[in-house]
C-alpha cells in the first residue's frame, strides 16, 4: 500500500513541474497509452472520461508522455494536464488514473 502512496506522490510532483509545458497547444508528447502499452491499458473509454489501468514494476522506467486533465484513483481531487517521465524507485505498484475529456466544456 506504501508503494501506491508513493506512486500518487511521484504522479503529483511530476504535474507540478510539467504542468505549464502540458497546456501549451503544440505539445510534441503522445499520450500514456500510446507511448507506453507495456505501462499503461485502456479498462474503459467513452466521451467524458478514459479509465487507465496502470502497473510498474520495482525499478521500471517509463517513456515521456502526456495526461490530460486526471485523477489517480484514492486522490483527493484532481489535476490538471501534464507531460512526465515516470520511474518506479519503489516496489511494485497497480492504480487507475482517470482522464477527463473535454474538460472546459463541463465547467459550467
């Protein structure tokens, strides 16, 4: 469970830092899926949201990639869209991270 808090964090921190190059409209990045099927799965998808099975194995490294708008699921509240490269320096960790379509057409 330690492991998954400290995914969440890692996830949080990489928005933080990757937040503003994510808004920018000529993003070069492809999404998580695309860039890296070994990583991350498609559970569901339909025009609101896009659910996102997500696995790392102890030591495993991702490929820079991009998230829209999301949530992690067992997050208190959400983020907006970011570019990052994961690595796992922890154990073992399996979450959700769910992406929001659309988003600035539901804000009001």
């Amino acid at each position: 469970m330690r492991s998954i808090y400290l995914v969440v964090i890692g996830f949080f921190v990489g928005i933080g830092s990757a937040v503003l190059m994510a808004q920018r409209g000529d993003v070069p990045f492809p999404d998580a899926v695309t860039a890296d099927p070994a990583h991350y799965s498609v559970s569901f998808e339909n025009e609101l949201v896009r659910i996102l099975r997500v696995s790392y194995r102890a030591g495993d490294k991702s490929i820079m990639h991009r998230h829209p708008a999301s949530v992690p699921a067992g997050a208190l509240g959400c983020g907006d869209g970011n570019v990052h490269l994961p690595e796992n320096i922890a154990s073992d960790a399996d979450f959700v991270i769910i992406e929001f379509k659309g988003r600035d057409k539901f804000r009001n």
